[in-house]
C-alpha cells in the first residue's frame, strides 16, 4: 500500500466572472478561482495526492502551467489522465479523503454531488470518496474569504504483476 499527500490553494477572482469549479462541479453563486486553468483547486490536490503516492512526480511536471495545452484546461480531464497513469503504473486507489477550507461559498448542499463526480472520474465507487468541508473560524487570508485550501490524501493499492 502507498499512502499520498496533496495540497493546494487558490485565490478567488472576483473580476474575471469565471465560474467556481470544485471536484469538477460547477459551485453556484461563488466566484471562480484565479488560475492558468479552470482552477479547480480540489482536483490539483487530488492530483498531486495521487501522483505523490505512485512516486510519479508532481501536478506541475505532468500538466506545466507554461504549455498552452492547459491554459484553461479541464481539471476533469488531468485527474481522469492522472488516474490512468497512476494505474499503469500498477496501482489501483483504494481510497481518497480531502478537505476543502473555505469561508464562503457553503459547501455542503454540494458535497455529495462532488463525491460522485470524482468516483466517476477516479473509476471507483462513491463509497471510497470522502469530501469534507470547513472553515478556518476566520482566520488568516483563507478565514478572510480570500481564497480556497484544500488537503487531500489517497491510498493507493499495488495491483498484482501479470
Ligand atoms: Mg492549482
């Protein structure tokens, strides 16, 4: 078994009228997160959580942020592209857990639909997908609604060689 961390942040950007993507949802009436790409600071997370666990390096070294193939890029697609080589590397992700820090928006009436849009992109069943959010009792910058923290950890299983 190998155990990965990841973390990420991102601040909001009130001017741009982007929308806030979360875990690949679309988050309503929140702005969106500045970013090289769609800005879904859950799925970076996640990301690195899993490529950190396989050893494969990190976010920045599979998708660069100076390439024009991810400017504005589908977090969905990187994490669904992540997953798949963390497979081919002969592991298979048994579970993830993540915490979302944010002031604002609220994020529990959208947690579950979360959860079932990273199992359908991880390819596992909800019930190996944990989403939690908080806040940070107004603490520091992120406790000042400036932006959004996420933690994630997975655990990933070695498949067997063939
Ligand atoms: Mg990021």
């Amino acid at each position: 078994m190998r155990i990965g961390f990841g973390y990420d942040s991102h601040v909001f950007d009130d001017s741009a009228g982007r929308p806030l993507m979360l875990g690949g949802v679309r988050v309503p009436d929140s702005p969106g997160l500045k970013a090289h790409s769609d800005g879904d600071v859950l799925i970076h997370a996640l990301i690195d959580a899993l490529f950190g666990a396989a050893a494969l390096g990190d976010i920045g070294a599979h998708f660069p942020d100076t390439d024009e193939r991810w400017k504005g890029a589908d977090s969905a697609k990187l994490l669904e592209n992540a997953a798949l080589e963390v497979n081919n590397a002969g592991y298979r992700l048994s579970n993830v857990d993540a915490t979302v820090i944010c002031e604002r928006p609220k994020l529990r009436p959208h947690v579950d639909a979360i959860r079932r849009r990273l199992a359908g992109l991880l390819g596992v069943g909800v019930d190996r997908v944990s989403v939690k959010g908080k806040t940070n009792e107004k603490m520091d910058d992120v406790g000042a609604g400036k932006g959004i923290v996420v933690h994630a950890a997975v655990l990933l299983e070695e498949t067997a060689p063939e």
